[in-house]
C-alpha cells in the first residue's frame, strides 16, 4: 500500500512539472509546411537602419517550440513568439492585420532562421494558407 501511494505521488509530481513548464515541440525549418496555434499579436522593434520602431506581427505560439538547425543557423529552444512573414499574393499586411489580429489562430506555413536586420525573432514563420481563426483574445473581449 505504501508503495502505491508513494508511485502515484512520484507520478502526481511528474506530471505537474511537465503541466506547469509545458512540452516543447520540435520543428524543422523550410521546405517543411507545419502547422501552428497562437495568437496574433502587433509588437514594435527597432529597426537599426532607420532608428525607427517597426511594427511587426508576431504568432505567440498556444506552446513553446523547438526548432532545428539548419546549415546556417544552430537550433533553437522555447520559442515564444514567431515573426510572420507574408507572401504579398495571399496576403497584404494591411489585409492579414485586420482580419487576424488579437485573434487566436491555426495557420499553416514554414519555419526559417533569422537572417537579415528586419528579422526581429530568432526564427519566422512564412504564411502558406489563410488562417483559421479559433476565438478572439481575451483582451479584447474585456475591453468591449
């Protein structure tokens, strides 16, 4: 009976560590399509090359991801948020904006490594298909 009771606490305490810090997914970068959950968010970076902020769209990602090096990049772990990158065929920035921010999301896409001063994530998502929209953020239906 002890030894019951001391395995269930053992696997209780398991348990509400990988609950509490959450499971990382390991993803591998372009060509591979993945598909994603979080919400939309506007965030603002420096741009060094006009000593400007920059707005930018970022997927905070439902959970954190891995992703897997590549020849030019080492991988990377616990990746939060995610810059979007658009294809201007599918999208506008103007058209994406309005119609996917504050809004929690599926979207499809590949994964890259940042490369350039305007990448302001370590690594960025390229949209391959419109989202599918889950609900709208809380804080947005708390400010209505």
């Amino acid at each position: 009976m002890k030894r019951v009771i001391c395995l269930n606490i053992c696997l209780i305490i398991v348990f509400s560590f990988f609950i509490r810090n959450g499971f990382s997914k390991e993803f591998l970068t372009e060509p591979k399509v993945v598909e994603l959950s979080g919400e939309i968010v506007k965030r603002q970076f420096f741009n060094p090359n006009t000593n400007k902020q920059e707005d930018v769209l970022v997927l905070r990602v439902d959970t954190p991801i891995d992703v897997v090096g590549d020849e030019f990049s080492g991988s990377v772990k616990e990746i939060k948020e995610i810059q979007i990158i658009l294809f201007s065929k599918l999208f506008s920035y103007k058209v994406f904006k309005k119609k996917y921010l504050n809004h929690k999301v599926i979207i499809k896409g590949s994964l890259f490594h940042a490369h350039t001063v305007h990448h302001y994530t370590k690594v960025l998502f390229r949209v391959r298909e419109p989202a599918v929209i889950i609900s709208t953020s809380s804080s947005i239906l708390e400010n209505k």
